[in-house]
C-alpha cells in the first residue's frame, strides 16, 4: 500500500476557514496585521476565501449526489454487458479492448498479451453516500469517490487467483485525487511470475547461477511502489520523485479504465474509439485501412517472446 502524492495546487480541496482565524493571521502576517488599512483588506480576503470555501463544498456535495446517481444507473448496464459477453463466449473481448487502447498497450508485453486473453471482465465500483454494508468499499476510512477496479480471470496457466484488484482511496474533501493506492498479490503459478525474469550466469566451475530480477509488465499495476516515511530525513530526495511519477502514470491508467475504456469498452473492442468521425459512416477506404492494419500485424506475429512490449 503506497500514498499517491499530493494533488495538484489548483486541485486542492480548500484552506479550512477555521484555520484562518485573526490570531493565526496575526502570526503569518504579521506586518500587514500591524497597519489598519492593509489588516482590514486582510480581514476582507479572508471573509471572502471563507465564502469561497463554502461554495465549493456546496460543489462536492452536488458532484456527491450526481456520482450516486451515475453509479446507480450504470451498474445495471455494466451487469447485462458481461452478461452478453459471457453467453457469447467472446474470449478475446477484452484482450483486444486493451490492446487498442494506446494508453493500456504501451505497459503491456508480449507474454502480458498472453495472460490477458484469459481476462473476461473489468469493472470498478465506486464508493458513494448509499454503498451497501457487504461492500469492501464500506470502509469508514475511505472518502466517497473511492474505487476498486476488479479484473476477473478464467482458469490459466498464469497465476491462481480469478480476480486482481486494485484500489484508490480519494482524498477527503477532494474525490478527484489518491491519497492511497492498494494493490493485491498474486498467486504466480511456478515459473509464470512475468513480473520478473530469470537470469542465469555459468561460473568458471561450471555452476549456474540463478537470479530473479524484477522486469516490466502491465501486472506491476498490482504491486504500486511505497512512497518513504516523510519524516525519515535519508531518504534519498530523487528516490521519491521517481516513486511519484510511478504513482502518477498509475492513477492515469486507472483513469483511463475507469473513465473510458470500462464504458466504451465495445468502441476500443471494434477499435473505432479513437476516431473522430461517426461510427457507423466509415467509408470504403477506412475500412480497407483496417483490412492492411490487420494483414502487417500478422506479418509482425513472429516476434520475439522476450520482447519487452508489444
């Protein structure tokens, strides 16, 4: 479990009003508290960002309300599509949703495509005011706009568990913007770990040696890396910048499945999710662009199994 950094400035929730009182404003700004013109436009500012404070959580609460009611008439859209998808026996469904979405193919790898074709559903449940008592996202703790993503396997060769999970606990105030990422284990069959790679070296005496070595895959999405404790003052200041830009391409795959693909998920299936132009009006020279799209990727198909992305 790892704390997402901060959000944007121009994101934050709010100063506190309480938090401005005219001794703490006697104290952090002192030699405009000590002149009367400039301590009362002081005063005046302060009045004023506590009537801001108040309408933008009238903006939260209204954004509440209207996330309960999206939640609630999509669930029973999101149902009957695996629904369909289910008695359809589409096993490539998914698979081909992630493989034409830019953003998810970039972090996946040839041997990741082969896991992914036993994906059958992806979901993400949302944690509003009304979330049922049986939920995993009726946790005190955690803000409204918190969200599970769930993806569910059938039986493969790959690892033991059927469904991987992935959390994000919003900030308080503020449910644009993580204040902690969740992942889950995974039950790796022997040998088929492709989150890491066997490397194996012969010594002078003729003995192998074996290590294992962490390697680039899209199943990283479910091991997020710890961001240090702050007020340990060795940690390495680079260190953490970089653990925050994993954290930040993180939520923004989370975003982009849960803003996008889970809900046009039969646009990136057809891949005409991307395009412009209305869907049903492509002419005869888009549709023979799909056709040679199609005839080079099987031209490419004898690649590699070691490449690192596809």
């Amino acid at each position: 479990m790892s704390s997402h950094t901060e959000p944007h400035e121009e994101s934050q929730a709010p100063e506190r009003s309480e938090a401005l009182s005219d001794r703490q404003l006697s104290l952090l700004a002192p030699d405009l508290f000590d002149e009367p013109e400039k301590k009362a436009s002081l005063l005046a500012l302060r009045d004023l960002h506590r009537n801001y404070d108040s309408v933008y959580q009238q903006y939260i609460q209204a954004k509440i309300r209207l996330e309960e009611t999206y939640v609630n008439d999509v669930k029973p859209i999101m149902d009957q599509r695996k629904q369909y998808l289910d008695r359809a026996d589409i096993y490539n469904f998914w698979s081909c949703v992630f493989d034409n979405c830019d953003t998810l193919r970039d972090n996946i790898t040839m041997k990741d495509a082969a896991a992914l074709r036993y994906l059958t559903d992806v979901s993400c449940e949302t944690k509003t005011i009304n979330t049922v008592a049986e939920s995993p996202l009726n946790n005190p703790d955690w803000p409204v706009g918190s969200f599970v993503l769930r993806f569910r396997f059938r039986h493969n060769p790959y690892f033991e568990d059927q469904v991987l999970t992935k959390a994000y606990v919003m900030c308080d105030h503020d449910f644009e913007h993580p204040s902690e990422t969740i992942g889950c284990s995974i039950v790796w069959k022997p040998g088929k770990d492709l989150t890491v790679k066997t490397l194996r070296k012969k010594t002078q005496n003729g003995k192998i040696l074996v290590r294992k070595q962490s390697t680039d895959s899209f199943f990283n999405f479910f091991k997020p890396p710890k961001l240090p404790d702050e007020d340990d003052e060795e940690v390495d200041p680079t260190l953490v910048e970089e653990i925050e830009e994993v954290l930040d391409a993180d939520f923004e795959i989370a975003e982009c499945l849960r803003d996008d693909v889970i809900p046009r998920a039969l646009l990136y299936f057809l891949d005409v999710a991307n395009q412009s132009e209305c869907y049903s009006n492509h002419d005869s020279s888009e549709e023979q662009d799909v056709e040679d799209r199609s005839d080079n990727d099987g031209d490419d198909a004898d690649v590699d199994d070691d490449a690192d992305a596809m």
